[in-house]
C-alpha cells in the first residue's frame, strides 16, 4: 500500500457508511465515498479513557458528524456506487474525452447534487502539502464541485513525491563529478539533464494538476493535457498558486488519446508520464472511451512516447474490478527492453487519530480514545515504472 498520512492542512478524520469526513484546512467537509464500506461508529470516552462503541450513525447526511462545515447531498441522479472515480469522488471520466456544462466532465456512475452548507466557505480556498526531504511544498485550491469531488486528491500525494524525487535526482545528476572526467561514456551519462535541458513531462489526464505542479516544483518542464476547458483552468490557477505558472510547462486543452496520436506521428518523446485512464467518457464529439476496449491500444502509443533517457511511468487506475497487479503486468514489458523496476499497489489515507479524537470527545476533559487502530481508506491503484 501506498499511505497518506494525516498533514496540517489536510487530514481524513473519518469514514464508514459511504461516507467520509475530512479537514481541507480550516474546513470540515462530509461528503460519499462508496469505499468507506463499513459501519461508521460514533465513540464516547468511558471513565477509565477506553473507547466504547455507543451507536452507529444512518445514512442522513445531515447527522453525520458534529461541527460539519459542508455535506454533499445526492440528486439521486447518479450512481457512484462502483470504483469508476477516484475514491468515489467521480472523476471516472475527467479530462479524458470532452467536458461538461461548466468545464466539468462527467460520467455514467457519478453523484451529482449539492453542498449543504453550515457557514459561509469561499468558492476556493489553498491547501499546502508539505512534501518533506528538502522537497518544495505543493500548493493547490479546494473547490466544492457539483460533482461532490474538490479537485484535490491527497492519496495522490505518494505519486507526487516519488516522481520529485525522481526528476529532482536527474537534474542534480547533471552535476555530478564525473564531469570532465575523460570519460565520454560516464560523462554523457551524467549529462543527460540539466537545468536548461529538464526532464520532459507529460501529463495525461491532467484535471486540476497537482502532478503537473508537483514536476513543475522539482524542476521538469511539463506537458499538461486535459480536454475539459474547466479544468485546464483550474490547473492554470493551481500553477499560479503555487508560483510555477512561468516555469516552462505547456497546456494542451485536447482528449488524451488524439494528443497521443499527433505526438506519436511528431515523434515527439517524454522523460516522464503521467496518465490517469478514466473507466468511462464521452467526447465533444461523440468519442467513446470504454476502458476494456481502449487501455489497450492506448498504452501502446504511451510506450512509445518515451524516450530513450526515460526516468518514469505512473499508471493510475481506479476502473470498477481491476487490480494493482493487472496494471502492473502491463508494465513488465518495460523492465525487459529498458531495465528498471515496477511497483504497484493500493493508494490509501491514512486517518487522523488525534483530529478524529478532539471532533468526537470535544471538550470532555482528560477523555481520550484509545485502542482504536487508525482507519485506512483505499482511494485507487497504482502501478509504476522506473529506470535503473
């Protein structure tokens, strides 16, 4: 597994009964998650500081939790009720073939409705990541969406920083002693990045761009692909937010699978991908993406988009019966022609204990939780490539 743990501006608080609570800086937001597919118990502190189970919560979204700041209310129209969306969070077919009214997209299996609000929260507000080891904090704005989703995906966090780390390690590379060596081998090895010639990026999928900020940060030059004018937008915003809109990054409002295609004839390559295939989604212009018919002969034309000095591969999926490892076999390939290794497993968020603990107890002095082991809710799977 792949594990978020609980930051100072966002923590998931809890879950159960397709539901989820969770802090967006200063903001409590409840919103469902068909994930979270176990009983939500409601604690009280005994006497002696042992957690005791007093009752479990229904399914009215008004009495979820205590000191909700905003609920999302289903229309009804939707289904969310399967894993075509990330974590639920329905993004089953953002940013893969067209968009929706508002530059939104959406899908077969997605909740639509609105937020039921407890006091006033701006249209968006910023929420800081911080990515630990040297790394530059991510900056990037919550919205409530119709689409109950916020535009930030914190399980993603492990993906941002591994591809940091990655990119931030090829540039300082460039540096290396081995410079002036004699050594053309060694050198050209070294060499194979610099500040003037980053890592190539390229961003599938790209919906509101914390992937593409997070290369942006660590020093690539990025692509950024999205068919939703909405949502290239948004990311531009995020870009600014977090002090890279000038930094070199291009962005390409066209579905994913036509960009590929025009890349492949332009022989054009990246060092690095992104992608985030959706289950389901319907162009502008009446394209049909269905992931059992399409991954396929899409992920043939991603391999060929890498270039010879690769550094990375990240598959996401989050399509209605697929495993980590069905993802994974398809990047074997890579290992046998380019050497490297390949990772997968679940993305996941890890609850806040302590945040958990002060919402439900409040100020019942010298009243603490304990023995309860943290919730982990499963959001997504991964599957991803590195060179050696």
């Amino acid at each position: 597994m792949f594990i978020f743990k609980p930051q100072k501006e966002y923590a998931l608080i809890d879950a159960g009964n397709s539901f989820k609570l969770e802090r967006y800086g200063e903001y409590l937001i409840a919103r469902p998650d068909p994930q979270a597919l176990w009983p939500k118990a409601v604690f009280n502190a005994s006497a002696n500081g042992s957690a005791q189970t007093v009752g479990t919560i229904g399914n009215d979204n008004l009495n979820l939790w205590p000191n909700i700041d905003a609920v999302f209310a289903k229309s009804g129209n939707g289904g969310g009720s399967g894993r075509g969306g990330r974590g639920g969070d329905g993004r089953s077919d953002r940013g893969s073939v067209g968009g929706g009214e508002n530059g939104e997209t959406r899908g077969e299996d997605e909740d639509t409705g609105n937020w039921i609000k407890t006091r006033s929260i701006p249209d968006r507000w910023p929420v800081k990541f911080e990515m630990g080891d040297g790394l530059p904090a991510l900056n990037i704005y919550a919205r409530l969406t119709p689409f109950k989703h916020t535009g930030i995906f914190p399980e993603q966090f492990t993906n941002w920083k591994w591809s940091m780390e990655l990119i931030k390690k090829a540039l300082d590379n460039s540096h290396g002693d081995a410079i002036g060596t004699g050594d053309k081998s060694v050198e050209d090895d070294v060499q194979k990045f610099s500040k003037e010639n980053p890592p190539r990026i390229l961003n599938l999928f790209g919906y509101s761009g914390g992937a593409t900020i997070a290369c942006l940060l660590a020093g690539a030059h990025v692509t950024h692909v999205d068919s939703s004018k909405g949502a290239v937008t948004w990311a531009n915003e995020n870009a600014e937010l977090a002090g890279v809109k000038e930094m070199p990054v291009r962005w390409i409002l066209e579905d994913a699978v036509s960009f590929v295609k025009k890349e492949v004839r332009r022989g054009n390559k990246y060092d690095g991908i992104i992608l985030d295939p959706p289950a389901f989604g319907r162009g502008a212009k009446g394209e049909v993406w269905k992931i059992e018919k399409d991954f396929l002969p899409f992920l043939e034309l991603i391999f060929e988009l890498l270039s010879d000095d690769a550094l990375f591969l990240i598959l996401n999926g989050y399509a209605a019966g697929y495993s980590s490892i069905a993802y994974s076999q398809n990047l074997q390939n890579l290992i046998a022609k380019r050497g490297g290794e390949v990772e997968h497993g679940e993305l996941c968020i890890e609850q806040d204990s302590v945040g958990f603990e002060k919402i439900m107890v409040g100020k019942m002095e010298d009243k603490k939780i304990v023995g309860v082991a943290p919730i982990i809710l499963p959001c997504g799977i991964v599957a991803r490539w590195k060179s050696a």
